[in-house]
C-alpha cells in the first residue's frame, strides 16, 4: 500500500468516523432531550402527590382542631358530672350514718314491701 492509498482510506475513514459521530450526535440530543421531557413528567407527577399529602395534612389538621374542641366541651360537661356525683356520694354517705334522717329519699326495700 502506497501513501496515496493509505490518504485515501484515511479520509474515507474519517469520513465515516464524522458520520458516525454526527448520527451519535443526534442520538444523544434525542436522548437528552427524552430524558428532560420524561423528568418534566416525573417533576409534576410528584408535585402532584405532594400537593395530595398536603391537602390530607390540611385536612388532618382540620379534623385535629374539632375534636380539641368537642374535647374541650366533653371536659366541661364532665366536671359538671364531677359535682354532681359528689353531692350524690356524699348523701349516701350521710344516709349510711344516719339511715332514719334520710328515709324519704333513700328507702331500702324489704323483700315482700
């Protein structure tokens, strides 16, 4: 092989090398742009269940709020209950020291009465 066939296939062959890199070129355009346009997808997608969690969160809080206030109004009527419970456990106890005092309103039954 002489240095004119040896030029030859040396421009051939760079020839086909630019080709090629050209075509790989392209591909990795057509990759990348692929690649952004699929993470555009995944970004939103992911925005999207964020914003599901934190409307759930929201309305978790909501729910939070209302029960401290039924709550709040639960302990109220309990300590309403509290007091009257005491004025009954403290009228049994006066019935149990003195039965006869308290007949009309605590009156133990006889079997047969």
């Amino acid at each position: 092989m002489d240095a004119a066939e040896k030029k030859e296939l040396e421009a051939m062959f760079r020839l086909h090398i630019g080709e090629l890199a050209e075509k790989f070129g392209h591909k990795v355009d057509a990759a990348t742009e692929n690649f952004k346009a699929h993470l555009g997808i995944l970004n939103e997608d992911f925005r999207h269940k964020l914003d599901i969690v934190v409307e759930g969160h929201q309305m978790l809080g909501d729910k939070i709020d209302r029960l401290d206030g039924r709550m709040e109004g639960l302990e109220d009527r309990m300590g309403g209950m509290e007091v009257k419970l005491d004025a009954v456990v403290s009228d049994i106890a006066a019935h149990r020291k003195d039965g006869a005092a308290h007949g009309a309103v605590w009156r133990v039954k006889e079997d047969g009465e």
